[in-house]
C-alpha cells in the first residue's frame, strides 16, 4: 500500500466538531478490477476498451503517463501509446464490485451519496466517536477497501464536499490527503484555478485571459466584476475560491424510471401526430435522463384508445442511452408493433426504464451500439448538441426547445 499523502496542512483531532466529509475515488478502477483475475499484467501500459471502433473506458497509470485519458477515441490512445495492451471490459465484475463497495460504505454511515460506479462522498461526522479522528478514518477506508476487495482507493477529507473531492484527486494513486478547516484556504489558494469544480477547459481559458490562473487571484478579485464578467458562474466561482459551499452530502433514492405523458384535448388518429408527440416526449425524457445523469437501457409506450382501454408495451435496447434519437426510434418500433389502430388515441405516453449512472458504460454504449447509423465520435456530438439545446432552456427556462417538426405542428395548432 502507498503512504499515506497528508502534505503540511494540518491534522484534525477527535474533538473536530466541523463536518467530516470523505470523498472516495477508486484508482483506474476498471483497469484494476481487471487485474485481480489478471495480476501478472501488473505494471504494464494497459487501456480497457472494446475491440474496433471505441473509446477508452480506463487506463493504467502506466499507460495514462503516454497521455492516454477516458473517452479517447479508442484508435487514437493505440497511436499515442503502441505498446498498451487492449483488455475487454467486463461490465457486469464492475458492477458487482461497485455494489459492494458501496454496501460497504453503508455500514459506515447512513449519510452516502454515490457519484458513480467508482465514486462517493460520506459524512463522517457522526462516525469519528467509533472510527477516531478523520486520518484514521481515511486510513480505515483505505484499509478496508484494499482488504475485502482487493483494490485501491483515493480519500480526500475535508469539511466541504468540493474540497474533499479536490483533495482526492490531488492524493491519486492510491493516497489519502486531509485537509482541515484551519488549513482550508491555503490549500485551496495554492491551487490552479481548473483545480475548482465546474472549472473546465473553456472556463479555464476565459479566466486566463484577465489574468486569473491560480484560485488566490479569483478570490481576490472583487466579486462583482467576475458577476459582470461570468454572470452566476462568476459569482459560484468566487464563493468556491474563499471556501463557501454549504452544501450537505445527500443520499437520494434513484429513481426507477424517468418518462412523460400527454392527454389530447381532441383524439389523434394519424401516425403523423402520433410520431410527433412521441419525438417531442423523446425530447423531453433524454434531457430529463442527462439533467440526472442517467441513461436508460429500457423503454416503455404506453397507449391509451378512446374508450379508456389501455396498452402498455416494452423492450430492451442493445446498450443504455440518454440520447432523444435512440428512445424516438424505439419509442416508433413498439407503436408499429401494435399494428392497426382500433379506435382514436386519447393518450400516449413514453417511459426510460432500468436506468443506470455509470458513464463509462454510456461511453461504451455509444461505441458498441451495432444499430445506430452513426459512429461513436458522430453519436457523441449528437449527444454534445442535445446538451447544447439543455444549456439554452436553463439558461432561457421560458423559452421552449424542440424539435423543428413538433414545432411547426404546434404552431398550425394541432392538438397536443
């Protein structure tokens, strides 16, 4: 095992009363789910990826030193690193490991809030009492995880979610990296300013560009002027760079499903409107499916005829989606499989099912899904534009984003 990363910034003892929240990452963790069935691959430059046209699901650090990174088209980390070794993922091992890392994390605290497969914030705080102080429950985590599952982990350990997550990737590979309250803003005017979560590429840039490139520089920049510069993002990113965020961790119930339905004021009878209203819900569901971060691997119609009887129908997709094409097309196929139409149809309704959080398996879903038209770089500028069309109805919430053919139907005003 590594040692342990706790850079001079301070320790926290057990008489802490601020939060202790944990943030837990697992290192490469597909690569390495991969290494306990193949341990003498160890060492070597290695990429989980499907075979043929596909992106990078994961790399060994060996490998990412090349400058191989996730969702790198699959072809272009083979150029820039020859001599990785290809492994294929296993999707239902990283599922299993994940389920119980997480139970694992249960019988720590109730207060669990799960990123994704390989990632999740706790609050520790009612825990220190049976774990000691919050180094010794990083060690712990770390411990534990490294014993029951055979993997590695990063921890980072402060009182601010944002912070503890920063401070797991800084402690990466394998490393725990605490960050008390006392020392909360040197280490954070220490950093570069894409160190503060949301800061991208783009973000980045615009900020370099009137001279703020550490997080000490957007904090002593007035407020105001980064509101008039940025908007709301100038003004959340000044709030991060002192510290502020007082968000708690936050187990959430996932949800099941995500869909929508439409009673018509007058019957449809024509496959034409029928087909609109279902692109227009398709629309609907998919930003609802990336708002959650979610994709979907069912899907489900429902149709209701005028005398109230009702039909549900349902099917599996080769691979899950979030994208408004994929569950329109199906969405099309379970109508058609109804066949001929017996009476006029007062309601239809479109439902995502057995959705999952995992956004490397959405990667792969976009590399592998042998019925789309499009290749894995076109399906994931189909899925880039369609965030596009997100960002403009949160940043125009009156404003109705649609597809041209809804729209124009709308406006010869056909029902629905």
């Amino acid at each position: 095992m590594a040692s342990e990363r706790c850079p001079d910034v301070g320790r926290a003892g057990d008489g802490v009363r601020s939060p202790v929240i944990a943030h837990v990452d697992m290192d490469a963790f597909y690569v390495e789910a991969e290494l306990l069935g193949r341990p003498e691959l160890r060492g070597r430059k290695l990429i989980v990826a499907a075979a043929g046209r596909s992106v990078v699901l994961s790399a060994s650090y060996e490998a990412r030193a090349d400058g191989v990174r996730s969702a790198m088209p699959l072809s272009r980390a083979q150029q820039i690193s020859p001599q990785s070794l290809v492994l294929e993922p296993h999707m239902g091992l990283y599922r299993e490991l994940s389920a119980g890392i997480m139970a694992y994390f249960d019988t720590i605290t109730a207060a669990k809030e799960q990123l994704s497969v390989d990632e999740a914030f706790l609050d520790l705080t009612g825990a220190q009492r049976l774990m000691g102080s919050p180094q010794r429950m990083g060690e712990r985590l770390r411990t534990d995880i490294r014993a029951q599952f055979g993997l590695p982990a990063s921890v980072g350990i402060a009182d601010r979610k944002f912070i503890a997550k920063i401070a797991s990737q800084r402690a990466k590979p394998d490393g725990l990296l605490l960050v008390p309250p006392a020392a909360r803003l040197r280490f954070l005017h220490s950093l570069p300013v894409n160190a503060l979560w949301g800061v991208g590429a783009k973000t980045a840039a615009a900020l370099e560009q009137i001279g703020l490139r550490t997080v000490e520089q957007v904090a002593q920049t007035p407020r105001e002027a980064l509101k008039q510069r940025f908007g709301a993002t100038g003004e959340h990113l000044h709030d991060l760079a002192w510290g502020h965020d007082s968000r708690p961790v936050t187990p959430h119930r996932e949800e099941k499903s995500i869909g929508a339905e439409e009673t018509f004021e007058a019957d449809l009878s024509e496959d034409a409107d029928l087909h609109a209203e279902l692109l227009d819900m398709a629309h609907r569901v998919a930003a609802r499916l990336r708002a959650a971060e979610a994709s979907a691997q069912g899907v489900a119609l429902k149709l209701r005829y005028k005398d109230f009887t009702t039909l549900t129908r349902s099917s599996t997709l080769h691979h899950p989606t979030q994208s408004a094409p994929v569950l329109y097309d199906q969405a099309r196929r379970l109508l058609a499989g109804l066949g001929e139409r017996p009476q006029p149809v007062r309601l239809v309704g479109l439902r995502a099912e057995r959705l999952s959080r995992d956004a490397a398996e959405l990667q792969l879903a976009l590399a592998l899904d042998a019925d789309a038209e499009h290749s894995a770089e076109q399906a994931g500028a189909w899925v880039q534009a369609e965030q596009a069309l997100d960002a403009v109805a949160h940043r125009f919430p009156k404003a109705r984003v649609q597809p041209a053919s809804v729209m124009r139907r709308h406006a010869r005003g056909q029902p629905g």
